[in-house]
C-alpha cells in the first residue's frame, strides 16, 4: 500500500473517532495494522478482555514472530491462568495450560514445569516469586506497565503507537476543498449551489443569465487558489504533491513544528496519539534492548525494567540475541580513574578532544590560542600551532578592526573530524581554522573562515547528504554549515541568544543538528533552511551542553543555571521529556559545568575541584575522585573512543591524564621508547633502538582497543604508491617490539601448541561443510553443510566459561528446538554437486537466510521454522547479504551474474543490477562509502551505489602470470569501511575502495603455496586469516600482508586429504577462528593461553628476514609488472 493510502486510512480513522464508530475504528486499526492503539490495549488488558486483547494484537503481531512478541503473549496468558488459579477455577486453569500456554514450552521447558506445578498449590502465592502477587486489579495493572515496554520495544510496532497530527474534521476539509474546485470548474456556476451528492462530480446547471462564481459555502470549507491542473482522488491515481508530505521518522519526535518537505532524504512530521497535549512530542525514538527470557513480573516493583525469571536456569534462546544492558557486568575498575601523568602545555586549557583511532593521540586547545598535539605514550608534544591569521585580506572589516584592538585570541572548541583526517578549531573572535592531518609530523593549513561576528562558541564536524562539513555557531545567534572548501551550505537563523553548542547527529537517514543557546532554548535543525522544527527549554535556562551516547542511542545535556545550579540529565526518547536528572553536583557553581559520556555506560562531570562519575541508570553518583589534587574549580574533560584515558584539566595550565587497567597498559607499552609507530617510514628506519624492549612481556593490546582502532590503513612501503601516505596503521603492541630481536615465522605444527575443540555431532563425510558463521553475539555457530542442512552451536554459560561466549576451551552444545525441527533449504531438483550454497544472518541473530540451489528460505533461528521462501530458481542465488541498515533488504547474487536488490516485506525485486559477466560470488556493503560492491566468478568488482543502485565503477582483479582468472572471488570490508580484502585463489588484494585501487597483493609462495581455499578478517581488522586447499592455515597482518604464523593440517586433522573450505572469526575475539572442513567437521582454534595470539608481526626491512625473503606482498618479492602502479 502506498504512503497516501497509508495516510488515507489515518483519515478515515479520525472520521470514525469522531463521528462514534468506536467498534469501527479498531476493527480498522487491527485489519490495516497501521495504527496500534494502545489506550483501547490498556481498557482491554484492565478490564480482563482477554480474547479481546489477543484478537487486537493479532493485526500487529503473532506469538512467534520475535522475541518481544513472544513476551507479550505470555505475559498475558500468564496472568489469565494466575486469575483462574486465584478464583480458584483449576478446570479453566488446566485448560489455559493446555491450550494458551504450552506453545511456550518449547523455549523454555522448565519455565513451564514450574507454571504447572503452581497447580498442586492452594494459594500460588506460595511460590517465593508470586508472594508479592496482590488482588487481581493491581496485578494487571503492573503487568500493563511491562506489555508497555515490550510494545514500545518491539519492531514491528515501530511507527504504528503514534497516530499522526491531525487537524480536526481532516477528511470533510478536503471533501470540501474538492467541491470548491469543481465548483469554480463550472461553467455557469451557481451563486449558492445544492450539492447533494459525493457519488459524482459536482456540475452547475445552465442559467438564463452569467453569473459570477460563488464558492460553495460547506462547514469547514476553505477557498483555495485554483490550480494549473487536477489530479482525481481515487485509487488509480495519485494524490497531488503537497507541501506537509511526509513520513513518521525516528525525528518526528522534537519536530514538533514542521510543516515543509524536507531536502534531506527523509522528511518529517510531527506524531502523536489522539489527542495531544500541546509540547508533549516524543523525543528522537532509539531500539530498546530486547528482553532476555521469558519470566514472572516482579509484582513489588511495577517500574522494574527486567522481567524475573520463576528460576535462573539459562534461556534456551541465547544464542539469537544479545544480552540486555542491565545484564552487562560493570564495575568501577572500568573508569579511568588512575592519575597516569600530568603534561603543562604553558596555558590553561580550554578543549580536548582524541583522535578517533590514534587512541593515544590528545588534541589540546589553550586560552592562549595555541592547538597542541601530544602523544601520551612518550608524552611529547609532536606540534604546536600558535595562534595567528593565515589572511588578513580575506577577513571581514569588522574583524580586522577588532583583531587590531585585541589580541587576546583563546580557542574555544578543537575537535576531530570522524575519520581522524581534519582538526577543526575555533576561536573566541569570528574565526575557525581548519588543518589537513596526514600524520604526526605533517599537520597543514587546510582552511581559515572568518565564520561570525564575535565568538565562535562551538564547531562539530557531520555528513549532511553523505558530505563532511563544518557547523559552527556563535555570538551572532547564527549556526552555519561549511563545506571544505569554506563555501556556506546553510545558515541558521532562530535563536535570540548567543548560541552556546551544537550536537549535530543522526538517526536511521536522518541528518540533524541540535543547538543550545544562553538563553536555555534547545532547537532542532535539518538541513534544508526550513528553520527550527523545535523550541525547548533547558534545565536551568543558561549555558548547556547535549552529548550522546558512544552508540549515539541515549541523549543527555548538562548545564548550569545562572544561580550557580547544575543539572545533567538524559532525555526520555518517546515521550519528550526528561527521563532521569542525576544528582550529586555542589549546591551553587561558579561557571559551566562540562561532561562527557563514555562505554554507553557511564557519564562524568568536573564539579567542585572533582571528577564525579555516574551510571547511566542511576541518578547519584557512583564515584568521584580529585585526581591527587590540582584540578580546576571546574574542570573540563575528555574521554577517549575506549574510554579507558581520560584527560582532565589542571589549575596549573595543564592537564591530567587519568587511566583504568587497560589504559594504564597501553600508556607503558613503549615507556623507554619513542613513538616510532607513529613515525614515517623513513623515519623509522632512521632511528636506531638500543637495549632490551620494556614490553617483553606485556600483554597484548585489550580487544575492545584493537576492534575499534583501524581508521586508516597504514603507509605503503617497498615501492607501493606512496600517494597513500595519509592512511596509517594504528598502534599495537606488536608494532613496538624490539626491533633488535631475530624475527621469526610463528608455526604450529602440534594440537598441543594451541587450543582446539571440535564441535560435536558436527562431523558427516557425506556433506562438507561449505559455510560457516559465529552468531553477531559470539555465543554460537551456525555452519551450512553441502546437503542444505543448517547446524547450529551453542556455548553453555558456566563456571568454565562465565561469559558464554564461543571458546575452544569448552565443547558446545549441538542445539536444536524442542520440535526437533532441522532448518533445511529448498533443494528439490537440485544438482547438489553444482549448486552454490550461500547463507547471511540477520544483525539481532533473529533470522538466517540460506539457499543451496533452490529457493531462498528465510528461518527463525529461534524456532528453525521457515518464515518465507522466495526467488524461484532459474536463475539460482549465489550469494546473500543484508542491508546493513534495514533487514528487510537483501542483495541477492544470481547465477546468471546478475544482483537483486529483495525487499522481503513487500515480497519484491526493487532493482536488478547487471555488470558481471559468470556468477556472483561475493557482496560486501560500506555505509561509509555508500556502496555496494560486488564480485564474481568472472574475477571482476564492481561498485553500486546504494542510493541509485547505478554502477559506478568496475575494475578487474590482477591476476599473476601464468594463472587463470576462474574461480570465486570474494570480497570483504575492513572495520575502517573503507579498505577492502579481495579473496581469489590465486592471491589476496587489498583495494583502497574509495578509489578501488589495489594497495597490497600476496601471491601463495613458500610453505603456504596452494591455491587459496577461503579468507576473513579478524574482528578488528588487524589480522586475516587465510586457509589453503593443503590444510595449511595462514595468519597474515592485515595491512602489509606479511605472513606472521602458519598452522599445519597436523594441528587440526590427520588425513591429509582433509582440508578447510571455509574460515570464520570470532565477532569479538581477533585470535579466534573457526574452520569448516571437507569431511564435515567444525573446529574452534585459539591460541595457547601462554601466547595469547598468532605470532608476531614481521619487520619492514625491504622484505629481508634473517638472510631471507619473507612471504610477503608483491611490494618485496614480484617482477615489475606484478606491481601495483
């Protein structure tokens, strides 16, 4: 159904409301499902409807569609069977059981033993957990609080529980806007005409005399001007444009004025339930984490977040979703709260921000007007910028005057741009300066903008329309959007005060800015100087500042009023107002208080000479320190990306690097060297390292650290193009070994030299294993066997292994469903010898998608139930890959070389993209880059554009000489979104895809000299993993592709005519990975516990180890015509 229709169905819902069709209204409400009204929901559920209930909520949703959905039919069904329990009716009871409940046993068997064991009871409120269960009339009540949250959590009531903004009598007003038309479309048109008819048009009949048209005089009627053309309103045609068009999106929220289409790619409009209170919009929505199992409701506490459990056997749906927030372990040795050092850049400090990647790498602006730049591994300042205009021409009049008269120019804001290639800073007087970064010894003039009359309060780098810019504001009440070249995008005009901050951010497609100003007023922008879509006041109504979380999902402001009050608060997504105020400053404060967030967990504050430290879910303070002593009154602070640094500043114009465990670690990784991994490469090569490393034994770099920290790749070295020189590896443990020590090839070659499990009921010679999956959360295994049968593993929580995650140290579980159900593919009149078999899982580890020759089948993973099949073969699918920003579209490789972009909601083939000449055989997404690409048997990529689907580009891959250019080629991005592994058995490629130009090449050589069988990434992109159709399995750094260890067969399998076909990587750990083998055996290799991961990474010397030719990229060891040009 199209949006119109959609929105004439809300029509048609208000003219039912209003004219009394009470049953009419939610019959429409269930059979469109478009609007889910949960105030009738609450009238059901307290009233005890409850076949009422569950008939409403069949429009939306069934029992087994997801998780929440799950809950919600349970919770209902419970507390039906809790009534007949408690009215002492053990026949309907028994019947409830029978008949609503046991579907739910096949989740979680034990649950359901419980519940029927509450039969044998007198009173159920002898169960410990029902003991607080109170009169049936409050215990609906507390069970509606958490079907709430279960609704306003679940997907598929996403955009159905507001029903937009509507004037009254919505539907009459257009009626008679259309008799007006036809009104003044007649050609003697009657003074005071008799319209008694909506089944036709509307004609005037002929006069004796001409008379003048009159416009027809209806209730709630309104003249319109007359149009250059008219559109019917009818099913075949469409409605004409008009100038509120728009959908219900994630920023419907604070949108509360909108009234225009927007220019961004989404437009907005302001949702709310009938009737709305006036400034009662909701705010930018945000997912909610999925519950965890099914359970008792905690009657003491209505508000509790997590539903109980009757018991805390472990649920037997782990394994398809992540854990909750609240279940997450933390504790306070997670903030940094270690003083590590103090480093006095001569000035007081004013703003900090790190590097995104570099996450040692401190950018520091001064009151003085100095940009500083300090590397807090060997604490040394690699530059500094003194403050001076680049060009006084170029600068307004106004400024040149004021610039003459003081010269007292101190930075107010210096910031990063996200890909860490930008400093932005700006200054207290009209101007920002821009710099190109391309490494620590090579910080240029990029741009200076004389950007507003006075002070420039704030600058924040964003994407609008996929495009970096600069926004800045200041004293002028103006924001403005800058691209890099200095040209003006957009101009903000719609504060009355100076305005403070900016928050540019972004939900789903939808680019947006928000602002404070002096005055306490918060607004909204999109980009389309339409002007603010909101008016807002702070906490407090002075300076404030809005932040979100690391994930960007929660929302948070700190400020301080005029009187010296502080509030910090977080914002309530759905409802526009405030969630929760923390609590825990000083009573009255001299200036602003400033803030950060960090680890989507934590928040912190300088107030009262102190650090003070929150939980995100609770208002008090959870901690506070000083530091030693030495803080400003109020300090101000910066996280890194980590969170395990943070910089805070000092009353002695300095500033205090504050450190956890892991942050301490990686601060003392090079303590008696210098920052050689940061250097150039010639650079590098220049120093000479004398005595033992300090790092020796250090531990390696902490996996959170390693999986975020790749931005850039690294320079190219040994007669790589060096244009590339503005990509740079990020620092690692490894990349400070001492240089003195003999390098040498890691290799394993015993099962005792490593960890190795093989998952059980895995091995059957009839059907290898060809692909092969972790689940998203890392706590299983999904591999799909040549016969089209899908096996899936599950790690048990235990004392062995407390975080139940995938680990070669404990067997899994081979786990199926209660119904014994396999999830087998479609594969009737298939060639299982010739079909491609290709498989994707969804992000939430909701669903699994796989096809083996015959048609696409779609599983529950909770349930192995097929959901859907589609795409009939001829022609067959190859290969499968989700959207990474919305499940419901699927790009769909074809055997007959061609894509198709799948939109399983609506059952439809969007677009179908043509550009291979054999078979695709590889799909990779980049959201940062805005492209699909693609690769095929063909030994071809091609680039699409995402938005258009269009081709952009397609280039071939190298092949060696002397080899075929047959076979698969896959493809698979780094972390940064922006290098990409080519996969082909004849090499491994690295490609820059933004320009997609080959960076590095390997060439199977020496001891790994067989044709590549498969490849992957480690989860942080430093390492790849590459297995060989000998067994052989090499473990490669990932940007110089230089083999660091190589495991034998003989680790893993006896035969040697066993090998891997398939590699996966663990999602959270770099050093774990999964082999898929041909006689249909699974195994999970770790490395020992004594080493801690797969060797070292070999030295850049020209390629020359110990007097001999490392295996290496075609960089050292090819003939010229090899090489990259």
């Amino acid at each position: 159904m199209s949006s119109l229709s959609r929105e004439l169905v809300f029509l048609i819902l208000q003219f039912l409301e209003e004219e009394k069709f009470k049953e009419s209204v939610h019959k429409l409400e269930k059979e469109s499902g478009f609007y889910f009204n949960m105030k009738y929901f609450e009238e059901k559920v307290l009233a005890g409807e409850w076949d009422e209930v569950e008939k409403y909520l069949a429009g939306f949703t069934k029992v087994d569609d997801n998780r929440y959905s799950m809950k919600i039919f349970f919770e209902i069904r419970k507390q039906k069977y809790l009534e007949a329990l408690d009215r002492q009716d053990k026949a309907k009871g028994v019947e409830i059981l029978v008949s609503d409940l046991k579907v739910f046993s096949t989740f979680n068997e034990e649950l359901y033993k419980e519940i029927t064991q509450l039969l044998t009871l007198n009173n159920f409120r002898e169960n410990e957990q029902l003991s607080k269960y109170g009169d049936t009339k409050t215990a609906r009540s507390i069970m509606l609080v958490e079907l709430k949250k279960l609704i306003e959590a679940n997907p598929l009531f996403r955009d159905k529980l507001a029903f937009p903004t509507l004037k009254s009598s919505r539907l009459r007003t257009l009626i008679n806007q259309s008799l007006n038309w036809q009104h003044q479309l007649c050609k003697n048109p009657r003074p005071n005409p008799d319209i008694k008819t909506l089944f036709t048009d509307h004609t005037c009949s002929p006069m004796n005399g001409p008379l003048a048209a009159a416009p027809v005089n209806l209730p709630v009627a309104a003249a319109a001007a007359k149009p250059a053309a008219y559109t019917p309103l009818g099913a075949h045609g469409p409605f004409p444009a008009t100038g509120a068009a728009a959908n219900t999106s994630a920023l419907a929220s604070w949108m509360a004025n909108t009234s225009a289409s927007s220019s961004v790619q989404a437009a907005v409009v302001t949702a709310s339930s009938i009737p709305i209170p006036q400034n009662q919009v909701p705010v930018l929505k945000r997912p909610r984490t999925p519950p965890t199992a099914l359970g008792i409701v905690d009657y003491q506490n209505p508000d509790h977040e997590l539903i109980k459990r009757l018991r805390p056997s472990q649920s037997v749906e782990e394994v398809t979703y992540p854990a909750s927030r609240q279940q997450a372990s933390w504790s306070l040795e997670y903030l940094p709260r270690t003083v590590a050092f103090s480093l006095h850049p001569g000035s007081a400090v004013m703003s900090m921000d790190f590097h995104p990647s570099h996450h040692t790498l401190l950018l520091v602006g001064s009151v003085n007007g100095e940009i500083t730049l300090w590397e807090l591994i060997s604490r040394e300042r690699l530059f500094s910028k003194p403050f001076k205009i680049w060009d006084m021409s170029a600068c307004s009049l106004q400024f040149q005057a004021s610039g003459f008269k003081d010269a007292s120019i101190s930075v107010t804001r210096v910031a990063w741009s996200p890909d860490g290639n930008f400093v932005g800073a700006a200054f207290n007087k009209h101007l920002i300066h821009l710099y190109a970064y391309n490494g620590p010894n090579d910080l240029r003039q990029h741009l200076e903008i004389d950007a507003h009359v006075g002070g420039v309060n704030d600058l924040a780098f964003a994407h609008p329309n996929k495009q970096l810019c600069v926004v800045t504001c200041g004293d002028d009440k103006l924001i403005k959007v800058w691209d890099l070249t200095g040209r003006k995008l957009f101009n903000f005009e719609g504060h009355e005060a100076p305005v403070y901050n900016i928050c540019p951010h972004h939900k789903e497609n939808i680019q947006f800015i928000f602002s404070t100003a002096i005055d306490g007023k918060i607004k909204a922008w999109l980009y389309d100087n339409m002007g603010s879509r909101v008016d807002y006041d702070a906490p407090g109504r002075w300076c404030t500042t809005m932040l979100y979380s690391t994930d960007g999902s929660r929302l948070f402001s700190c400020g301080t009023s005029k009187d010296g009050k502080s509030y910090l608060v977080e914002w309530n997504e759905s409802e526009g107002s405030i969630k929760r105020s923390f609590v825990g400053f000083r009573e009255k404060s001299a200036g602003v208080v400033r803030f950060d967030t960090t680890q989507n967990h934590f928040l912190a504050a300088g107030d009262d000479g102190q650090i003070k430290f929150w939980d995100m879910e609770n208002t008090n303070v959870l901690t506070s320190t000083d530091a030693d002593g030495g803080l400003q009154t109020l300090p101000r602070l910066r996280f890194n990306k980590e969170g395990n640094l943070l910089a805070v500043s000092t009353a002695d114009n300095g500033f205090k690097i504050l450190a956890n465990a892991a942050g301490l670690r990686s601060l003392r990784a090079v303590e008696t060297q210098s920052f050689e991994a940061l250097r150039s490469p010639m650079e590098s090569a220049a120093i000479k390292v004398s005595g033992a490393s300090s790092i020796a034994n250090a531990s390696p770099v902490n996996c959170k650290v390693e999986r975020n920290s790749p931005v850039r790749p690294s320079p190219i070295l040994n007669g790589v193009d060096p244009l590339n020189r503005s990509m740079e590896k990020p620092r690692t443990v490894d990349d400070v070994i001492d240089k003195t020590k003999p390098w040498q090839l890691a290799e394993i070659v015993d099962p005792s030299e490593c960890r190795l499990v093989t998952l059980p009921e895995s091995a059957d010679t009839s059907s290898k294993v060809v692909r092969l999956l972790y689940t998203n959360s890392g706590v299983g295994m999904l591999a799909l066997g040549a016969n089209g049968i899908q096996k899936l593993w599950k790690w048990p929580r235990n004392e062995q292994n407390p975080s139940g995650k995938a680990t070669a140290s404990v067997v899994p579980q081979h786990w199926q469903p209660n119904s014994g159900l396999l999830m087998t593919n479609d594969v009737s009149g298939v060639n299982l010898e010739e079909a491609v078999p290709c498989i994707a899982l969804s992000k939430n580890d909701s669903y699994v998608m796989s096809a083996t020759g015959g048609k696409v089948s779609l599983f529950n993973m909770m349930t192995f139930k097929v959901m859907t099949t589609f795409m009939s073969p001829p022609p067959a699918s190859t290969f499968l890959a989700f959207h990474p920003q919305d499940n419901n579209i699927i790009a769909i490789g074809m055997e007959d070389s061609t894509i198709h972009i799948y939109n399983v909601r609506v059952d439809e083939v969007k677009s179908k993209l043509k550009g291979h000449q054999k078979r695709v055989t590889g799909l990779a997404f980049s959201t940062n880059l805005n492209i699909l690409v693609s690769s095929g048997a063909d030994a071809q990529l091609c680039i699409w554009s995402i938005d258009t689907w269009e081709k952009r580009k397609s280039v071939a891959i190298q092949i060696p000489a002397g080899k075929s250019p047959t076979g698969d080629t896959r493809v698979q991005f780094h972390s940064d979104q922006t290098r990409l592994l080519v996969i082909h058995e004849t090499q491994l490629a690295i490609y820059d895809a933004s320009k997609m130009e080959r960076m590095r090449q390997w060439v199977p050589q020496d001891a790994v000299s067989a044709p590549i069988s498969y490849a992957a990434y480690s989860c942080n992109s430093q390492l790849i993993y590459a297995t060989f159709c000998d067994g052989n399995i090499g473990v490669f750094d990932a940007d110089s592709l230089r083999l660091r260890c190589r495991i034998a067969p003989s680790v893993y399998n006896g035969s040697q005519t066993v090998y891997p076909l398939v590699v996966a990587t663990h999602p959270l750990d770099p050093n774990q990975l999964a082999l898929g083998l041909t006689d249909g055996s699974v195994k999970v290799i770790e490395p020992a516990e004594s080493e801690g991961k797969w060797g070292t990474s070999p030295p850049v010397d020209n390629g020359v180890l110990n007097g001999r030719t490392t295996s290496s990229s075609t960089t050292s060891n090819h003939t010229p015509d090899q090489l990259q040009r």
